[in-house]
C-alpha cells in the first residue's frame, strides 16, 4: 500500500468520522428540543395549577374571584384591588404561554385547553370591566391577540344565546 493509499483511507475514514457526529449532534439538538418543549409545559402547567391552589386554599380569595368575575356582585374597594391583582397574575401566565407557542416551546395542541380557560376568564364580566387596566401592561405581541380572542368568545357567546 503506497502512502497516497494511506492519505486516501485517513480521508475517507475522516470523513466518515464527520458523519458520525453530524448524526450524533443532530439526535442531541432533538433530544435538547424535546426536554426544553416539556420543560417550557411543565412550567406554563404548574404556574396555573399553583394560582388555582391558591384560589382553593383561600376562601375569601375564591369568594373574590368567583363573585367578581361572573357572578356580578360588588366588590369592596380592597376586594376590587385583590381581584385586579388576581387578574395581572392570570394575564401574565396567559401572555407567557403565547410566548411560548410563538417560539415554538410549547406546541399548538399542548395549549389549547389553558387558552380556552383564559378566554373564558378575560371575557368574563368582572374581567371585561377591568381590562383598559390589564391591557396597558401587555406587550405588543400579545395584546391584539388577547383582545381577538376575547372579542371571538363574546361573538360565539351572542351566537349561542
């Protein structure tokens, strides 16, 4: 075997080296997607079961959220303020979710109850009355999402009735 023959082998077994961890590196990058798309999931879930622990574990603020949003009733001055609290806290997890769908972290289908859930809540009554408030603090991105959103639930709502 003449040394051009070796040089020739180092090529094609370097190449083949290449090869090899291309496809290595690719399974990485989509393992890495995976883990970081559960993650960004997992995190948007647990935030919203822990506000809705919350709300189970204090019935007053239950009382608050429930009376204020959809059942018309008048709120004290500080139970109005601890409701308006309750409603910035539920409009950022919204908002953080759409981030996350926009980017890609959390798929389409893996958000569509929460997305529901959320409408429904902003659409409602209480909420509604408060939202020239909430909407001043929302990024660009989000705010004419939130507000089409609402605005398609109280269409579908007219429909219905």
């Amino acid at each position: 075997m003449a040394l051009e023959d070796l040089g020739n082998l180092g090529d094609f077994l370097g190449g083949i080296g290449v090869i090899v961890t291309l496809i290595y590196l690719a399974l990485q990058i989509r393992s890495n997607t995976q883990t970081v798309r559960a993650a960004s999931l997992e995190s948007v879930v647990n935030s919203h079961s822990q506000f809705l622990d919350r709300l189970a574990a204090d019935p007053g603020l239950s009382r608050i959220w429930f009376s204020g949003l959809w059942q018309g009733m008048e709120l004290s001055e500080e139970e109005g303020q601890r409701l308006l609290y309750l409603l910035f806290s539920a409009v950022r997890r919204w908002e953080s979710a759409f981030h996350n769908v926009r980017t890609g972290t959390i798929e389409q289908s893996s958000w569509a109850g929460l997305h529901k859930e959320y409408t429904n809540v902003f659409a409602s009554t209480g909420a509604v009355g408060r939202w020239p408030l909430i909407r001043t603090t929302l990024s660009p991105a989000f705010l004419p999402f939130a507000e089409e959103a609402i605005r398609k639930f109280h269409a579908a709502d007219t429909m219905d009735a």
